[in-house]
C-alpha cells in the first residue's frame, strides 16, 4: 500500500514539523499573501465591477467579476443576464482558481519527449505558427489538405463557424465536435426532421416528467434550470424524475421512479400505451401533426401498422414492467396523471440515451411529447430562433479547397454502424488507426480531453500515436494534450473575446458577449486570432477568407446583424418573470441605440442580448420531416436502413435486410423497425450487477479536477472529498458484505477499480454507480491521481444508430478489497 | 538569615535584570524597524502654501475610497510638465518621472495591519474628520513624514472612538 | 439595531452547492490537503446536510445548507474565555480570529457544529494568491473560524448608504450565498425591518429553525413544506 | 540538640536513605523517563510549528487526548492534598505514612493536567490573553482560576510539613545545604513554631477541601455548562469529584506499592494502609457505579433521541469496546478483588487500583470524545484516532510524574518523619485518649470530676 504523505506524517508526527515547513507545499501564512499585503496597502484598492460569461460549461451563466486594483477577485452572478439572472453554480463561482491556476501552459511547448513523460520544450510564437502553417501549405501543395483534421469541443456559435470557415477555405471537410452531448439529438432528428434540442417550457407546465434527464447537474445549462426548477412551488407544478439512481435532479423531484438502465424507452411505451389505451392523448394534435400513428397504406398501396397498433399490441403495462421494473401501478399511475394534467411535459436525456437502444428510447419519450401535443404550446416545448446575426459572405473556396472539402469525411463509419451521424469518436479512432480512407497527417484539438472522457480510450490512444502533427490549443496539459506535438495556448476565458449564444434548451434567443476583464497573465493567444494568423500566412484564397484582423472583429461584426435587426435588447433590469409579463401586457419597448456604438457598449456593460418574445412559428418549421409532421414512423430512418441495405447488395433477399437490422442492434422487423419501440441491451449475463456512471455538478466533464475547491466538493453530497465512491444499494451491499466506506474493487470486463463504497436507499438494488470527473492521470497536480475515472472499465459498445456512447451498457462485479 | 536575605536579593536583582534586558530587546527592535524614506523630498508646506492645493487635490480618493491613495503621476503631470515651477532640486526628479512616464513609487507611513478594515471615506466623508487629527498639521511640513503622527495602534484608535461616542464593536474594524 | 438573519426556501434549494463555492471563494476559506478533507478536516462555513430519509423506493434525500446560525443567544460565546467570539450590537455572532487562543471550547459548545478550525496554516491555490478578497483577513493555522454573514459587506454598505446619507436598503447587505443561489432559495435582511422579506418570511406558517427548543434562538430561518 | 533524639532519627534512617545514596537503577529509569519526556517535548514543538493538524482530532471531535487527559490528570490529583486533608481532619493515625506521598502526587499531577489546556491550545503563543483579556463568565475561566488556587494551596500544603524534614536534613549536613537551609525557613523545632504549623496546617487543610471539590466541579462544568447531548447534566459535578477521588486513589495505592517495593519501606506502609485504603476504594467504586448507573439511567429513562444517538453510541459503536471496558475495570475488577478478604492483598490491590487507573482514563474518554463524535445536525459521524504527537504526550505527561516523583525522592523523605515521630510520640496517647472518650463512662465520670 502506498503511504500517503500525510499518514507518514501522522506516524512520524516528529518529522512532520520539518517537512510541513520545508518540503510539502504547506506554505507560512505570513510568508504566502505578502504580495497581497503588498497590494492592499501600496494599491489604491479601487474596486470595478464588469460583466462577461462564464464559460467552463456550456451553460453560459453571465458573471460579474471584481477587480481590485485589476486584479479579479470574486465572481458572481449577473442579475440582469436572462440566462442564470443571478445564480450562478459551484464550478463557475470557483473561476479565478481555473484562471491563477499553476498549471496553465504559459507558453507555446513543444513535446521534447516521449508521450506521458512531461518534457516540454517553450517555443516561440512566431516559431510555433511556423511550424504549423509551413505542414498546413505543405499539404496543401501536395493537394492532400483533407488530411487536416479539427477536432473542437461543443463549440456553437461563432467560434464553430470561425474554425468552420477555416477549415473550407483551407479545404477539409474534417472539422468534428467531440463532447458527452454529441449525437444526443439524433433521435429529435429522426422524429422532428432537424436536430434541434428543444427547450422545455419548465415553469408552464404542470407536471414534468422526467426519463433520466438530470438537469439540474448535467443539463445544458443547470443553472437556466434550478432558477426555473425554483417557481415549482408557488407554480404547483409536479416533478417526475425516472432513472436508476437519484441524481440531485431525483431528490429534488416530487417523485424518484426508479428504472432498470436500458429501459426506458419500454417504460415510456407503456406508459403511452395506457394513454393511448384510455385515451388520454391530444387527438387534434396527433391527427393534423403526426404521421403514422395510425395504421396506414402507402403509396404503393402496402398496409402499414401504426404506432397505436404496435403500442397496443406490444407495451402493455405489465410487459413494460417486467422489463424496466417499475411496478405496473405505477405506470398507470403515472400516464393518467400524464393524460389528466395539462400542460404536462416530457424531457428525455442522460441514462435514457446513453445505452445501445439510446435513439429508439428517446424516439419512445419523445413520442410522448406528441402524443400530448406538447410541441409549441405554453408548458411545452419551443424551438428557439437563431439570433440574426451578420453574416459573412461565403467562403470563396479555390482549386484545393474544393477538393479537399468534396474528399469523404474522415469520420464517418466505414461499415454499417453509425448511420446518421457523421463523427462518432470510436469510427474516428478506427480510421485513423487503419489509415481509411486516407491518412490523416495533422489534427487540431481544441477544448475537451476526449481521451478522458471516451470509453475507447486504448483505440483513441493508438490512433493520436498515429499522427503526424498535433496540435492543441488547451490551455492545460490533459491525458489528450500529452500527445500533441505543439501546444498553441488559449487564454483563459476570462482574459479573451468570445460569444455564447443560444445555449440548447433556454428559452429565448440570446447573445452573452466575453471580453477581456484581465489582461492575459501568460504568453497565450486567442485561438481564434490564431487560425485568422496562420490563414493569412498561407495566403491566397485561405487568408482572404478572414478579412477582419481578430476574433474580437469577428464578434463585432457579427453583432450588427443583431443591432442591424432591431429585435430584442440589451440584458437589463427587466430579465424577471413578472416584469415580463408586465412588459408583455404593455407591448414589449425594444431598445433604440443611437449607433452600433452605444449598442455595444452597453452590451459589453451589461453582459449581453436577449430577445424573450419569440414568433410563433409555422408547422412547417417545426417539423422539417419529408412529411412536414412529426413522424411516429421516421421515414429518414427507414431512409437510412434501405441505404445501407442497397449498399450491402440490394433489398431482393430479406438476408440482406435482416444482416443490416442485426449489425445495428435492431431486432425488431418489418415496419417496428423505424417506430419509437425497445431494444434489448446486449448485457453480459455473467456479472451480476449494472454499472452506470453519473455526473455531478462541481465537475460534470471531468475539465475541472485541476481546481483544488472542486475537487474538494467532488463528493459534497456524499461526504467525499477528492475522492471517487460506487454507491450501492444496501441491500446489494449486504449480498456481497460490503460495509459503508468498505473499499471494493469493482471490475468488468473491461478492468477493475478499486473505490470506496457507499450505501445509499437512493438507488437501484443491483445497481452500482460511480461519479465521473475524477481519476485523471494528467492535467495537473490538483488531478492527477485523485479517485478513479468509471469511463475506463466501461465496455467499448455504442449505440449503433446514433453512435452515442453506452454508457450504461456495461455490468460489473463487486468484491471486497482484502 | 542574612544568607537568606543575601540570595533573595540575588535572586531579585537577576531577575529585574532579566526583565529591562528583555525590554530593551523589544523596544529597541520595535523602534528599529525601517523608517520608510520617500523618492522625493516633498515638502507639503510649500504646496500648501504657496500653490494653495487641498489635501483632496493631490490625495483624489481620501474621500471616497478606502485608500486615500498616493497622487499618481497623472496629477503631478497637472502643474509639473515640462519647465520647472520652483528652483528646487528635488522638483528635477518630479520632472524626471513625468518624462520617463513612469510612477512615482511612494512609500506608505501609515500602514494598518492586514486584519484591520480602515476606510478613509467612513473617517472624511461620513465621520467628517479633519485630515489634521490623524496625520497632524501638514502644513508645517516641509520634509516627507517618516513616523506617523498618530501611531497606528489599536489603542489610538479606541481612544478616539470612545471620546467621540463611536462603536467600539470588534466587527466594526477588525475583519 | 438592525438584527440580521437569514431564511433558506428548502423548497426552492436544490442543494447545488453554489453557496459552499461562493462562501470559499468570498472568504478566503482555506482548501485542505485531500487527506486532510477526508480525515474531516474540511473547512466550510457553509456547510451541506445531506439526509436520506426512507427506505428504497420511497426515498428522499434532505439537503440543507448550514451557515453559521448567529443566534440570539448562542451558546459559543458564553463560553469563550477571551471574547475572541462574541454577539455584536448588529445579531451577528462575530469571530476575532486574532484574539481567538484555539481552545476550541466554542466549536465543542455549539450544537450546531458550525465552527471550523484551522488544523494547519491554511494551503492557497499556487498562483493564486493574488486572488484574496482583501476584505476578508486570513486566518492562521490554530484558530477557529466560521461563517460571518458576510459581515465585511456590511461595512461597505453601511459606509455608501452614509456617504449618501440615507438608510440601509432591504437587499443591499447581501453575503454572498445569498447572492449566488441559482435557486434563490437564500434570503437575507434585517428582521427589525417590517417590510423586509426576510422579516415576512420569517412568520411564515412553512418556517421552522433547528432545534428551537434549545432556546438559543437561531436567526436563521428554513422555510419547508409543512406535511401536516 | 541532645543524643536521644539522633538516635530516634537513626531509627528512621532508611527514610533518608533514598536521599543520600543513588543506585544505578535510579540513573536508569530516570534516563529512560528523561529520553520519554524530551522525545514528548520535540512532539510539543512539532504541534507549535505547524499546528494541531498533527493530532488527530477532527471537525466534529474537536476534543481528544489532551483534554481527555487533562481532566484524568485533575482527577489523579485528588489523590492527594483531598485525602491527606480528610484523614488528617478525621485523625487518622494510619494517615501518618501516606500523606506525603499523596500531597506530592497532587503536586505533580496538577502541574501536568494543568498544562493539559495549554497543549490543547491552538495558539499557545496568545495564551497571555487569558489574562489580559479573560471573560470569567466562561467556564476555562473558572478552571484557571480554580487549578491555580489548588495549585497553590496543595504545594503550600505539601510543603509546610516539609518543613522539620527539610530542617532535619540541614541538620545532618551534606551537599546542598544551602538549599535546604534556605527551605528550613530557620526551623529549630521550638514549640512555638510547632505550634503555629500545626495552626497552618489546619487552616491548610480545612481549606485544600472545598477547593479541591470545587476544581473537580469546575472541570465538570466545562462540558456540563454546554448543551451537548451527554454533557448537559447535573450530575456532573459531583460525579466528577467521586471519579477524580476514586482515581485518586487508585493512583495513591499503586504510587505507595511501587515505592514500598523500591525504597523497602515495608515497614512504614504495612498491610493494614492496604486494606483501609482497599477499603475505601470499594466503597468509591460502588459510588461510582452508582453515579454512572443514575446518569445513563437518565438519559436512557428520557430518551431523548440526541442523547439517547451518544448513550447509543457509547453503548454499542466504536466505542463499546472503551465504555465496557470502563465498567469492567471500574467496577467488576475492584469490587471482586477488594470484596474477598483472600483477593484482597497487596498484589490485589495493585491489580484493582491499576485497573481504576485504567478504567477511569476510559471514563474520561467515553465522556469528552462521543458527545463530540455525534453532531446533533445530520452530519456524518466523527472519528477519531489519535496520533502519535499525542500519545507522545501522553507518554510525556506520565514520565514527568514518574521523573518528578523521582527527583522529589532524591531530595526530600517521601514519608513524613516527623509526622510519624510525633505519632509515636504523642499519638498513641492521643488516641488513647480519644478512645476513651468515644466510650461510654468516661464523659460521665469527667463530668463527675468537674461537677
């Protein structure tokens, strides 16, 4: 056992003295603040106060920084910024620790030494863009610049149309997003024609239910959320929360429904069964909105079963009980309630569609949005309108470019898996291992530790070996920048330019402006300066592409199209819900500016725009389906399987078919195929317990483990600290005699890990579960080497339609740690 | 007896001796602490006095701060621009400064510990106190102060809030 | 005098943790090596009570933030042998980390645990010294310390509210949990004030404090749905 | 000075003898207690540098060994100046060999369980605080001033009879004369000064009684003064005083067991101040027994759901082991050896007083670390495990007894010459005397012979 530093202390209390002074970091009280003494007695100690977004997450809560003589000391919240109105979350409160933190790269590095071995070597800007644009015009002339690839991190926004226009005006067609909410939205895609995440009206709606969604940690902005969650008991609304283990989300619901991982989608069908059965549903919006429902004949006059049929003949209350393990009552319970509550609304997310069936059970869930006709109506869901922002002329592609851009994605799948998307990290990883369909010789990272956060983290490992250059901009060495090459160092969100605008499921269209309240402490440039800089050093076609000199131009232009479009204001006082409705009543007063100026300035001032009232939009744009309307029956789906069919040698023999539905995981036939129903999860029979990992809030990617106070919270709602746990059930617990705070190895098939155990009533018996965040190996001293990271013995599956990592498809044992 | 006696006094003598010993130690370290000495020579009377300027003038935030803040070489830069106003040596320097662009780097004399919350703007603008009765008459000083007029002790600071009547509340000043 | 204090809407705070962050981040609270923290060194002024009630499935899980609970009658500093804690003219329950000898008698004597002690010379983020509230002094190793409510705001308001020679706003002394719930599930005002909120809420039929019978009448409020 | 009364004080010679010849043996312990106590010194100097973080107290157990000592140490204490005072105010005759020994165990242990506080602080540095700016409505307040007022009154209790001794010593010459010339405060033994210590004594020994109980009370109130839930009680008090009395004791037996073994003075504590004080620590131990049962009976009778968590947890958590094991040694041990005539000798008793020694350092553990182990809020619970700065100072606390008693013995009797002397002198008359006067008869007869 290794003996941790401060057993030894406690053991050898005597030499413990010496080595607090002297070795262990521990500094003097008196010794440590002095630069501080030095500021607040020599400083004048003139407070300011500005305004930018916090983005460690794509929340995009606006924040007030104070400044002490410009040196930012505290953040809080911004009351007039609409998304977070004040509020802020534990990770964005502890920014200035991201910001100071000693383990930023301070300066462009290059990689001295083997991969994992720490050596790096400074090196100048000038030389480091050298570098990079000499390879860039370097393939470019051998007419190979498909071969550049960009893999960013749920960028949205300008920063994804800048890296975007960068890459089609150098000419590859290979710029992915790699992040835990990729290819969550296929399913919408499916049912709704487009992949829009839908933003649910919480505060309208009299009963939310929700499958596996845990917003108030690991939605798209859980602060957006808790300020909405917060009206719930003046508004009366109730809250249904269904998943495996309580999440923070399920102790703070009216109800936990707990539900065996992997089954949701038979829970959500049975519950629409009884509403269909008892008929419960909105029949106006299903009859003018929804295709299939009904059974229905073709055009080449072939009978179709609808929805209901399937429904009715398959999910009945008791069989979608015996699969998902909620009691029958319970869902009868739960679809009258459904049925009998206007507006009632459903959210499908986390542990619904992190499995193998992950798209059929959000096509099941989400099914139950149009069956109560949710789509559009007060207490149901939105689609929220891009802000109008400028837009650039399009890129003027040369020669190369258009050739590059015309070359097959990189990512996509090579063979059947994977249809609808066209970047899933485990195909990415196999075609570069492989070199298919051709190498790939540079890739840029941007944001993320996608070796962190996958479960293919050995294919992903091999395949970065593989490449020729890589290039990261992050700010800090992680498990994936170790294998970089180079290192172009971001600034700190707080030191830099940059837009958040419309984060997934807020409710309005909005616009949060960051500037620079700090100057840059270190030698790092904006990213978005960087790829405008090594543009314009290749030139031609690629440098004309950026006319504007810097990120911070980019955003100003952009944002004329807001001010240009007279809709919407400036954040300011009237961002609350009753000043709203007042101004609603009234007729809503759009801010005038004298000029673009005044506009911005006081955007900067006041952190950003926001525009609440939204057009009530047309069917049409709802559902960009082929048949304009939701469809029970997803016709791009039936699209995609005849595709892969042809391509596997034609529909004439059913074998082909039945090859194709197989290698996807479909075992359903015939038209069940492409209706919302349930797949099995190919378990391993032989491990008797689920293993799902689970976010938490001071932590939800895994990106903040190097912040000490983080760390420290890790665990606050289990008394843990640094440090990972697998909750179990006591039950469970008493089957294999684990005690609480019993350490045990929990192992799979794929490796084990050892944790401290914690026995909880708040979920599932025969259901493990371990937070995800900690068990870093690398980035940074705070990180490294706290906890265990559970993605590492997960089993490498994906749900085969969307390419959506299983992430609760994989079952471990458990064992005492003798 | 007496030997009783005899190293009783003994005993007496080394221990009185002991205790000015330490005394002395304290004192004489207390009293050795660097005395800050300024850039420039300032003379306050002169600017008093003959350029007519307030304390307010110079000392911007002393109101509205917590700091009363050193003047920043922007407010120097007022009259001291390019020529000489004064013959004196030391007002070369001031010059020196505005051209290089750089600040004048001032020493503070009066310094509170870090545990001790002082706003200026509560002592002149809310409890109206003349400058004069911590930092004395500034106007008679034609050399920077080296030794705060009105040591900063706690003791010199609850005098004066008991004699005029003001909280004596730990909170209110320690942090 | 102003009596301040405190109402928690329990039925708004989702126990996110955002007041923990604010109040480290706020003052200067120290961050403990990770053994430490486990051994239950872990120093925080605002604390999170995680309660599990019921048995599966019917289970809920009680969070509930925990400040400092500047009673009326607070039982610590009764007990300090040299005024290092004490209840100051404005109901706060003040810490003169100074003065305090770290004997410790005040944490044993509060029913509430609300005080923490620095085990050590507190540890700061490398770098990040820069990044103190100069408002808030540091303490050293072999104190005690605890939630203030903020108390050097109080100073600051107090002094602008002067300045413009007026009275103190309901909502302008804010600490800084308050100001951050996301949830707004945090109130703070004077209860001497009748038409702050903090003073209307504090009679709500839902309000409760933890353990009243002690008589040591805690100045902050959990307002909860009431079951029966 | 006449040569009968040399040749008496011959006859008492192996009570000097101690002083004038010093074994190998001596050099030894003290050297093994010396190298004990410097080690715990370094600890102490360790804890100043960088702070009770090496204890291994926590967030809810804010208090460990050192006040868990400090109060055990006050307790031993009561051995001395409490019971001297009582059986010299009874007088005892059987007292004139044990008192010395007793009041110098107070002596010692107080100056240790009086430091206790001080190495609990966190900042010792501030400690001068304590008087610049002391609050005496608070409770260590109490404590200073009352561990300060049995300090002193305990050392001049100890030491006013030390005078003859002291002068006894002067007298037969030697190195450090000086020394003892100056501590004979000019004694000749005239009758004039016998008489005005004797009146000094009984003042003394009138007075070391109410502050004795009063200290013991005081450090009850340290933690019966709080609300917690296993310290807010009225028994506290006299509870105290009958477990520092009962430990008193047990410490008092295995201190005159060792030094009779040591010293040889098997003829100076005979079988008999064995069974007295056997005696008298049955009946403490069933005292004891009888304030422990009534106090969990309380809490247990109530219920009350914070109080019944920490008799819960005394009862059956982590801390069973300590808390039966409490009962075991202060309770069952004693009373079965020191009920049965056959047990009861001088082995048994070593056993049994060992055992309340033992027994009682766990009382002291099971009161202070549970009701601090329990948070009444829905906190996890604490733990706690000391470490080895503190044993270290527990090693330290015991070697600076072991090493004071030691040095005392190195320079003063430890069995009070004089006292015995005038025993043999006047005691048996005197207690003739006395006895006569219980009988009936007697107060009549006198009473005849006045009328």
């Amino acid at each position: 056992m290794e003996i941790k530093r401060r057993d030894f202390l406690r053991l050898f209390g005597g030499i413990s003295g010496a080595l607090v002074l002297h070795g262990c970091g521990l500094d003097d009280v008196f010794d440590v603040p002095a630069s501080l003494l030095e500021k607040a007695k020599n400083g004048s100690g003139l407070e300011s106060w500005s305004n930018t977004i916090c983005s460690l997450c794509p929340g995009g809560c606006g924040i007030q920084v104070r400044s002490i003589d410009g040196v930012p000391v505290y953040i809080r919240g911004n009351r007039v910024y609409p998304v977070n109105q004040g509020g802020m979350c534990p990770l964005g409160l502890n920014a200035l620790h991201a910001l100071y933190n000693p383990d930023r790269v301070k300066a462009p590095m290059r990689r001295s030494g083997d991969v994992g071995s720490g050596k790096w070597e400074s090196v100048s800007w000038d030389d480091a863009l050298r570098t990079v644009s000499e390879k860039l015009s370097g393939l470019r002339k051998e007419g190979k610049p498909h071969q550049v690839g960009f893999l960013g991190y749920e960028e949205r926004g300008l920063m994804r149309d800048h890296i975007s226009r960068f890459m089609r005006a150098y000419g590859s067609p290979n710029y992915y997003q790699f992040s835990l909410t990729q290819n969550d939205t296929v399913a919408y895609q499916l049912l709704q024609g487009h992949a829009q995440v839908p933003a649910p009206d919480l505060l309208n709606a009299r009963l939310i239910v929700s499958f596996g969604a845990n917003f108030l940690e690991a939605g798209y902005s859980p602060v957006y959320y808790t300020k909405l969650y917060s009206h719930h008991q003046e508004r009366q609304t109730k809250y249904v929360q269904i998943e495996s283990r309580m999440s923070l989300t399920g102790a703070n619901a009216d109800q936990w429904i707990p539900v065996r991982p992997g089954t949701y989608g038979a829970l959500a069908l049975g519950i629409a069964y009884v509403v269909i059965r008892e008929e419960l549903y909105d029949k106006e919006f299903v009859r003018d909105h929804t295709k299939g429902f009904e059974d229905w004949i073709d055009r080449g006059g072939k009978k179709h079963a609808g929805f209901k049929s399937f429904v009715l003949g398959n999910y009945y209350p008791e069989r979608a009980s015996e699969i998902s393990g909620v009691p029958s009552a319970t869902i009868l319970e739960l679809a009258r309630q459904l049925g009998n509550t206007r507006p009632s609304l459903i959210l499908g997310d986390g542990g619904a569609i992190a499995n193998t069936n992950g798209t059929f059970a959000l096509m099941a869930v989400h099914s139950l949005n149009a069956l109560l006709g949710n789509f559009e109506r007060e207490g149901g869901i939105y689609f929220i309108n891009e802000p109008p922002f400028q837009k650039h002329p399009d890129v003027l592609e040369d020669a190369i470019a258009k050739a590059g851009n015309h070359q097959t994605p990189f990512a996509q799948s090579e063979d059947d898996s994977f249809p609808l998307t066209n970047f899933s990290i485990e195909s990415f990883a196999k075609n570069v291992v492989a070199g298919r369909p051709y190498p790939l010789s540079v890739l840029f990272i941007y944001g993320g530790n996608p070796l962190f956060q996958t479960i293919n983290h050995n294919d992903l490992a091999n395949a970065l070996e593989k490449i020729d250059l890589i290039v990261s901009f992050d700010s800090a060495i992680n498990e994936t920048s170790e294998y970089a090459h180079l290192i172009l160092p971001d600034h700190m969100f707080l030191e830099k330019w940059g837009e958040v605008s419309n984060v997934p499921s807020v409710g309005f269209a909005h616009v949060g402006v960051q500037h620079p309240v700090v100057q840059p402490l270190h030698q790092t440039r904006h990213t978005g300066d960087v790829l405008i800089e090594i543009a314009r050093h290749m030139g031609g076609a690629v440098g004309a592409a950026f006319p504007l000199n810097s990120y911070e131009e980019e955003i100003k232009f952009r944002m004329k199209g807001v001010y240009l479009s007279g809709e919407g204001a400036v954040a300011s006082q009237g961002v609350r819900q009753l000043w709203l409705e007042y101004l609603q009543q009234r007729g809503w007063q759009i801010g005038r500016y004298a000029s673009f100026e005044e506009f911005w300035d006081r955007l900067l001032e006041n952190g950003g725009w926001w525009n609440p009232i939204r057009k009530k939009r047309n069917w049409a744009s709802v559902f960009r389906t082929s048949s304009g309307k939701f469809e029970f029956y997803s016709q791009s789906l039936k699209a995609s399987v005849d595709r892969l069919v042809d391509n596997s040698g034609g529909r004439q023999s059913l074998h082909n078919e039945d090859l194709v539905l197989n290698k996807l995981n479909i075992s359903a036939r015939g038209d069940g195929v492409f209706v919302p129903h349930h797949e099995r999860v190919p378990y391993e029979d032989d491990l008797p317990l689920y293993l799902i990992p689970f976010h938490v809030l001071p932590n939800r990617d895994g990106q903040a483990s190097n912040l000490p106070l983080m760390q420290e919270m890790f665990g606050y709602s289990a008394n843990r600290y640094w440090s990972s746990w697998v909750e179990i059930h006591p039950e469970t617990a008493s089957e294999y005699d684990i005690a609480d705070q019993a350490w045990v190895w929990v192992e799979t098939s794929v490796g084990r890990v050892k944790v401290q155990a914690k026995l909880s009533h708040a979920i599932m018996p025969n259901v493990i579960a371990i937070p995800f965040g900690l068990g870093h190996t690398s980035s940074g001293r705070y990180a490294k080497g706290h906890g265990v990271n559970p993605h590492w013995i997960l089993r490498n599956i994906y749900d085969p339609i969307s390419g959506k990592p299983a992430l609760e498809a994989t079952k471990a044992g458990i064992s005492l740690v003798i | 007896m007496a030997r009783i006696a005899r190293a009783g006094i003994r005993f007496v003598i080394l221990s009185v001796a002991g205790i000015v010993l330490v005394a002395v130690f304290i004192v004489v370290k207390s009293y050795s602490r660097a005395r800050p000495s300024q850039p420039i020579e300032y003379n306050h009377k002169v600017h008093i006095e003959n350029a007519g300027l307030n304390c307010l003038d110079c000392h911007v935030h002393a109101g509205d701060n917590v700091a009363a803040t050193f003047p920043s070489l922007e407010v120097c830069r007022n009259c001291h621009n390019a020529e000489p106003v004064s013959k004196s040596a030391e007002e070369l320097k001031v010059l020196k400064y505005v051209a290089e662009q750089k600040e004048i780097p001032w020493n503070q004399v009066y310094q509170v510990p870090d545990h001790v919350y002082f706003s200026h703007r509560r002592h002149v603008t809310v409890g109206k106190l003349e400058c004069s009765v911590c930092h004395g008459d500034m106007k008679q000083q034609t050399a920077p102060v080296s030794v705060p007029y009105l040591a900063v002790t706690m003791d010199n600071c609850i005098k004066c809030h008991r004699e005029r009547k003001i909280t004596n509340d730990c909170l209110a000043c320690h942090r | 005098m102003p009596k301040w204090a405190m109402v928690f809407d329990l039925d708004k705070c989702t126990g996110c943790g955002a007041c923990m962050a604010a109040c480290k981040m706020e003052n200067n609270v120290a961050i403990v090596d990770p053994e430490e923290a486990q051994a239950g060194r872990a120093l925080f002024w605002m604390d999170m009570i995680n309660a599990h009630e019921g048995e599966y499935p019917t289970v809920a899980i009680k969070r509930m933030p925990k400040p400092c609970f500047h009673c009326d009658n607070p039982p610590c500093t009764k007990v300090c042998p040299v005024r290092a804690t004490y209840l100051n003219e404005d109901g706060l329950v003040a810490q003169i980390y100074h003065r305090c000898i770290g004997c410790r008698y005040c944490m044993a004597a509060c029913p509430f645990t609300a005080k923490v002690f620095n085990w050590w010379d507190p540890r700061w983020l490398e770098g990040a010294t820069t990044c103190f509230n100069p408002d808030v002094s540091l303490r050293m190793a072999g104190v005690v310390e605890k939630c203030s409510f903020c108390a050097h705001r109080l100073h600051h308001v107090n002094e602008v509210a002067r300045v413009d020679d007026r009275a103190l706003q309901d909502g302008e002394f804010m600490p800084a949990c308050a100001e951050n719930c996301p949830a707004d599930a945090i109130y703070f005002g004077d209860l001497e004030n009748k038409d702050s909120q903090v003073y209307k809420l504090s009679r709500s039929y839902r309000v409760s404090r933890v353990m009243e019978d002690l008589g040591v009448e805690p100045k902050v409020y959990y307002l909860a749905r009431r079951t029966a | 000075m006449d040569k009968s009364k040399i040749l008496d004080s011959e006859r008492d010679a192996p009570l000097f003898r101690p002083i004038y010849e010093t074994g190998k043996g001596y050099y030894a312990t003290g050297g093994v207690f010396l190298a004990i106590y410097l080690w715990s010194l370094y600890m102490y100097y360790t804890q100043v540098r960088s702070g009770l973080g090496v204890t291994g107290m926590n967030q809810p157990v804010t208090w460990g060994f050192y006040i868990v000592n400090f109060v055990f140490f006050i307790g031993i204490s009561h051995a001395g100046t409490l019971i001297s005072a009582i059986l010299r105010l009874s007088k005892a005759e059987w007292r004139r060999p044990i008192t010395r020994m007793a009041e110098v165990i107070t002596a010692i242990v107080l100056a240790i369980g009086g430091l206790h506080p001080i190495i609990d602080l966190g900042r010792p540095d501030r400690m001068l605080s304590l008087l610049e700016s002391g609050r005496l409505q608070s409770p260590l307040l109490w404590d200073v001033t009352s561990i300060t007022a049995y300090f002193t009154a305990s050392t001049v209790y100890l030491y006013l009879p030390m005078i003859p001794d002291i002068a006894r010593i002067r007298d037969r010459g030697g190195k450090l004369k000086w020394l003892y010339t100056f501590m004979a405060w000019g004694w000749q033994g005239t009758e004039h000064q016998k008489r005005v210590l004797n009146r000094a004594i009984n003042i003394l020994m009138v007075m070391v009684i109410p502050i004795a109980v009063s200290v013991h009370t005081v450090i009850s109130y340290i933690f019966s003064m709080t609300l917690q839930p296993g310290w807010h009680s009225t028994i506290f008090g006299p509870y105290f005083v009958a477990g520092a009395i009962f430990s008193g004791i047990a410490a008092l037996l295995i201190v005159m067991i060792i030094f009779r073994k040591v010293f040889h003075f098997e003829d100076y504590l005979k079988q008999i101040h064995f069974q007295y004080l056997g005696t008298l620590l049955l009946i403490m131990s069933i005292v004891w027994f009888y304030f422990t049962f009534s106090e969990y009976l309380t809490g247990v009778f109530g219920g009350e759901p914070h109080e019944m968590n920490t008799i819960l947890y005394k009862f059956t958590g982590p801390f069973a082991i300590f808390f039966w094991g409490m009962v075991f040694c202060n309770f069952v041990i004693p009373v079965t050896i020191l009920s049965f005539r056959k047990l009861k000798t001088i082995t048994g008793v070593l056993i049994a007083s060992i055992a309340v020694v033992i027994g009682m350092w766990l009382e002291r553990f099971i009161i202070v670390v549970p009701s601090l182990a329990n948070p009444r809020m829905h906190l996890p619970l604490g733990i706690y495990i000391p470490t080895l700065v503190e044993w270290a100072m527990f090693a330290g606390g015991l070697s600076v007894f072991a090493l004071g008693f030691m040095v005392f013995a190195k320079f003063f009797p430890l069995i009070s010459i004089w006292e015995i002397e005038e025993g043999r002198e006047h005691g048996i008359k005197e207690v003739e005397e006395r006895i006569h006067s219980y009988l009936p008869g007697r107060e009549l007869s006198s009473l005849k012979g006045e009328g």
